[in-house]
C-alpha cells in the first residue's frame, strides 16, 4: 500500500482554510456574539429575540469548530499515548518526561531516551495513516536550532529531516550533542524493534503505519 507523505492539494487547501478561520473567522464570530448578547441586554420584545437568536447563531461558529478540534486532539492524544506505551522498553526507549511532547493538536511525538540512546518519532498523516520512526544513534547524520524549533536531519531518503517545535528546544539540542560522545550498546537496532511491533500496532489501533526502506 503506497501512502503519501506529504499533503495533497485538497489536504494544502484544507488547511489553509483552517488557517483563515482561526486569523479572521474565530474573531469574528466571538465579536458578533458578545455583541448581540450585550445589545439584546439593551433591548425587549421581538428585537431582544431577534438579537438573542442571531448571536445564538454566531456562537455556533465559535461552539462547533472548537468541539471538532478538542475530541480530535483527544483521539489524537489517545492514539499517540498507545503506540508510545507499546513501543516503551527499559532497555529500547524510555525517555523521562521532560525529554517527550505529545502535540495533539498537529498529531506528533517526540521523545528522546538518553540512556538508551534512542528516539522516537510518530506523526498522524491523516486519518488511519500514521508515520512511527525509531532511530538510533547511527541513524541522523546532523542536528539544527533554529529558535524553539529543533531539527534533525536523518540518513532516510522518505524522511530526511525531522522538526519538532518546543519551548525546551536548546536544551534537547544540547543533549543530543552530549549523546552523540556516549557509547550504546543495543542487542538489535532500535528501527528493527520499532518495526517488528508495526503488525500488533496496526491491529490493535485499525493503522497502517508508513514503512521506511
């Protein structure tokens, strides 16, 4: 089954609608409820009910998208969380707390388990379309801070660069360069872990997961 990576031109679209919406259309229909509900507070009778039913109407364009967007960022959430707590192993992957993000809102993990020497990448392409990468210490050539937004470059023709934006973003960029003068002793890759948990994974959560070559 051959999945695309990057987002088609329906998918650029829809996102740059969801963009709008959040610029200018959010605003706006905040503004026009919280007016209508103060002008019908001015007002009685058939115009108070007018005004009442129209910013009732407003509301649901702030009330829906909103709702849309948490119970999304909750499956989200929900399917990140199983795959993290199925891939984790002491000795595979690990990682303390303040070295993983869960980014509901964009469908991406990111976790960095210095003991072991391994990483974790997970990002929901689109719905039943999930991209699991685990990479061990031979498997990125370079590391980039631009900002809050760390970067990393991997040996993987599909996947050459990684990006993750976070607060903490200097600091995991100066872990990884500490990891990199340390010394892990694995008894299989961690790619090959990763891959051979693909086929429960994908049972267990209705998935099918991008394999990389």
């Amino acid at each position: 089954m051959t999945t695309q990576r990057l987002q088609t031109s329906p998918e650029a679209l829809l996102t740059l609608l969801r963009a709008l919406y959040v610029v200018f259309g959010l605003p706006c229909f905040i503004f026009l409820t919280v007016a209508s509900f103060l002008m019908a507070g001015g007002s009685s009778g058939q115009d108070r009910t007018e005004t009442l039913m129209f910013g009732a109407l407003m509301s649901l364009g702030v009330i829906i998208p909103v709702t849309i967007f948490i119970l999304k960022a909750l499956g989200n959430r929900r399917l990140l969380k199983n795959i993290v707590q199925e891939l984790s192993d002491s000795d595979k992957f690990s990682p303390d707390a303040s070295f993983e993000v869960y980014k509901e809102g964009e469908g991406k993990y990111f976790g960095i388990d210095s003991n072991n020497g391994t990483i974790l990448y997970i990002r929901l392409i689109r719905k039943g379309q999930v991209e699991v990468v685990g990479l061990a210490m031979g498997d990125w050539t370079s590391r980039e801070l631009e900002g809050k937004k760390l970067r990393l470059y991997t040996k993987f023709p599909e996947l050459p660069c990684i990006e993750i934006a976070v607060p903490w973003a200097q600091r995991w960029y100066d872990s990884l360069g500490a990891m990199e003068y340390k010394r892990y002793a694995m008894t299989k890759p961690f790619g090959q872990y990763v891959s051979e948990h693909v086929e429960a994974l994908e049972r267990q959560n209705n998935i099918h997961i991008l394999k990389l070559a």
